[in-house]
C-alpha cells in the first residue's frame, strides 16, 4: 500500500512541474505551493475532524521542519535562478543521498545492500537523465552550493516529516510546517530583497496575479503529492526507500517532455529512464518502502 501510495505521488508531482515550466519569477512558485498548502491543510483538518492543538505536542518538529522548507525554497530559487536547470536539478532531487548520510553519520542508522542498491541505481539513472556533458558543475562553484544546500534541507525535512507524522495526523503536521515555512520563506525574500539582487513582494505579486490559476492549479497538485508523502511516512514508510521512489517522477517527467513538450535527445533520456525504473523495482521488491 506504502508503493502505491508514493507511485501515485511520484506521478501527480510532474504535472505541477510541467504547468510552471519556465515561469519568470520561481519565488512566485514556491509561494503559491506554501499558500496552497496551508489553506488545503487547515480545511482538510477541520473537515476531517483533526485538532490543531496536537501541534503543540511536535512543537519542535513542526518549527524545524518549517524552518527547512522555508530555507529549501530560497536555495532553490537561488540554484535554478543561476544555474541550468539541466545541471543543477538532478542535485537538488537527490535527497536520498542526503537522507542516507544523515542517516548514517548522524543518526546512527544501517542500510542494507540491498536498499542502497536500489538508492545508487535511481540517483545515478536520475542524474544522468538530466545532466548535460557539455557542461562543469564546478563552473560556477556558489551555484553548486546552492543546489547541494537545497538538497541537504530537503533529506533534514523529510526525515524530519518522517518522525513527526508517527504522532500526529499527516494532515497536522502539513498544516503546521507550511504556516511556519511560508512566514520564513516571506521573511528570506524580503531579506534577500533588502541586501541582495532579488525581486520585491509587489513584484512577485504583479507576476503572480498575469496568470493566479495556473499557480493556483500547481500548488494544488504539489500539496496532494506531498500530502501522500506524509500518508506513506505516517504508515511506516522508510524515508530513505519512499524519497527514492518517489524519483520516479523523473521517469514520467521524462515522458511528459517527450509527448507535450517535444524535447530532444529523447532516446539518451529514455534509456536513464530505465535505469531508474529498475532502481525502484529493486527498492520496491526486494527492499520495501513500508518497515
């Protein structure tokens, strides 16, 4: 059920991708998702009977946990505002690296072969499917720690995530972040405003409201398939296998440039594909997501 659940996710998060594909302003993105995001939570709380209190009872998770997301967001928006896409992105979605680290330099934690078998396999199918030979990581250094800082806050994130929905309803916890990240992500974008290159609130406004369904349309795409992240953590999923899973939305990315955006290189880009595809066979059948 745990699969199920992170294939239903991993398909839903590419649609949200594809409708803001080259939006001017990124900033406008993620503040739509964070938005989205606490709205969708408070509502679905209310209507399904959960109590916001229980907040209180993670109250250091969920003020982490917020914190990260709003820092997330900005090392995103500083990486692919830099950088190529093509480059830089398949470090930033490589999470699970990051979660494997922490797991095991900080947390103490054991993997099996087996697991990071699979892990290698989807990472390295991932990487290669997006990255450009042509190019140099090290190019443009302060690029490259950008996406690295924004892959490292998003393995903390979602270990933290991972924990904190073992003791309140996946939909509490949702709630809670996004309010805590939006209220950082608002006060880092003013910040960068303030003391760096950076667009202000009213000008992200203006970009936001030229077209606010189809923002409005993608975050709420990104709040369902986060959303079942959280239910497939709350059931027990390993968030090392489920974050690994979850990458075959990269696969189906794929797919989706090749059929409504006619992208070239379809062919190089299709035999990655199945290199990740075979990583979550591995991880889904011989190293289940659910512990």
């Amino acid at each position: 059920m745990v699969t199920v659940i992170v294939l239903l996710s991993a398909a839903i998060h590419p649609l949200w991708n594809l409708i803001l594909k080259g939006n001017k302003y990124p900033e406008t993105i993620f503040l739509t998702v964070l938005v989205v995001s606490s709205v969708f939570g408070f509502i679905q709380s209310q209507a399904t009977g959960n109590d916001l209190m229980d907040l209180w009872h993670i109250g250091p998770l969920v003020v982490l946990s917020g914190l990260t997301v709003g820092v997330h967001g900005l090392m995103l928006v500083l990486a692919l505002g830099r950088g190529d896409l093509s480059v830089y992105y398949p470090i930033i979605r490589s999470a699970p690296l990051g979660i494997v680290a922490i797991g095991f330099f900080v947390l103490q934690r054991s993997y099996s072969p087996t697991l990071l078998l699979g892990i290698a396999l989807v990472l390295g199918g991932a990487f290669f499917l997006q990255y450009r030979p042509e190019t140099r990581l090290l190019s443009e250094p302060m690029t490259l720690l950008f996406a690295v800082a924004a892959m490292l806050t998003s393995a903390v994130y979602s270990i933290i995530d991972a924990v904190a929905v073992q003791q309140v309803n996946p939909v509490v916890m949702y709630f809670g972040q996004s309010i805590v990240a939006l209220a950082t992500f608002v006060v880092l974008l003013r910040a960068r405003y303030k003391f760096a290159s950076g667009p202000n609130l009213r000008v992200l406004f203006e970009c936001w409201m030229k077209n606010p369904w189809r923002h409005i349309v993608a975050g709420s795409l990104a709040y369902i398939s986060y959303y079942l992240i959280l239910w497939a953590y709350h059931m027990g999923g390993n968030v090392a296998a489920v974050t690994s899973v979850r990458q075959a939305s990269i696969p189906l990315s794929v797919i989706g440039a090749a059929l409504i955006l006619k992208e070239p290189s379809m062919n190089r880009r299709l035999l990655w594909a199945c290199v990740v595809t075979v990583g979550i066979v591995v991880i889904i059948f011989f190293e289940q997501p659910a512990s």
